[in-house]
C-alpha cells in the first residue's frame, strides 16, 4: 500500500483554510489530479476571498479610525483636550485580532494561489503541447491526402 494524496473530486470546492494547511507536496499531488477548469474556477476564487478579505481589513481600519475620531471630537466637545484622547485611544482588540487573522489567512490563500498558478501553468503547458500534436497529426494525414501540408 502505498501513501498517496486523495484528491477531490473536480466538483469539489478547494477549501482554501484546509489546502492551505496540507504540506506543499501533497497539495502539489491534489493539484495535478484537478482538471484545467477546476484549477482555474478554485484561483478565481481563492483570488475573490483575498479581495473580500482585504476589503474587510480595510473596512475595520476604518471603523477603527472613525471611533478615533469619534472620541476625539467627544473629548473636545467634553473637555476642549481631543489631542490627548487620541493618544490614549486603544482600538478594540477583536478588531485587530480581526485583522491580524485575516492577513494570515490571506497569506495562505496567496500561497494556494500561486500553487494553483503554477498547476493552471502546467495543465495549459501539456494541453498545449498535445494541441500542437493533434495539428501536425492532421496536418500530415491532410497532406497525404490532398498534398497540402501544415
């Protein structure tokens, strides 16, 4: 019995959190079993969860600083010192704990793409190549038969 990655089936989703944990050379293995529009499909949307991600990193911060602000103005509007609020403004540590999760998640996921990247790169390299094979085929059988040749 040998040890072999299972893969998928090509209807699968790829889980990007569950991929992204499996060590680089069984992910390799899943990859090569997935066919040319699965790869592309599970970077598509690997590539549309790190926008979502960013985009919600981004959204936090500016929820963070517009609390900030918030305060300050409230310390002015209270007591004239919004300068000094600022100083002593700490953001809610689920927020950042937010963030810094979702950087590395998205990571994770930049790396499961570059991985199916690389897997896309080769499918196309050897369709390609077999593209190029079937032409000169037909061609020469077409040559034969017509005396044109490719």
């Amino acid at each position: 019995m040998t040890s072999s990655a299972i893969a998928p089936p090509a209807e699968f989703a790829i889980s990007g959190t569950a991929f992204a944990s499996v060590s680089p050379e069984a992910l390799a293995k899943i990859l090569d079993t997935l066919d040319l529009a699965s790869l592309e499909q599970e970077h598509f949307r690997l590539e549309r969860a790190i926008q979502q991600l960013v985009q919600s990193n981004k959204e936090i911060a500016e929820f963070i600083d517009q609390e900030r602000q918030d305060m300050i103005e409230f310390q002015k509007s209270q007591q004239g010192q919004g300068s000094e609020a600022a100083g002593e403004f700490e953001p809610d540590p689920e927020f950042v704990l937010a963030i810094e999760e979702n950087k590395v998640v998205i990571a994770k996921y930049e790396r499961t793409c570059r991985d199916l990247m690389k897997a896309i790169q080769r499918k196309r390299g050897v369709a390609e190549v077999a593209d190029r094979e079937n032409v000169i085929e037909g061609g020469e059988q077409a040559g034969e038969d017509d005396g044109v040749f490719l």
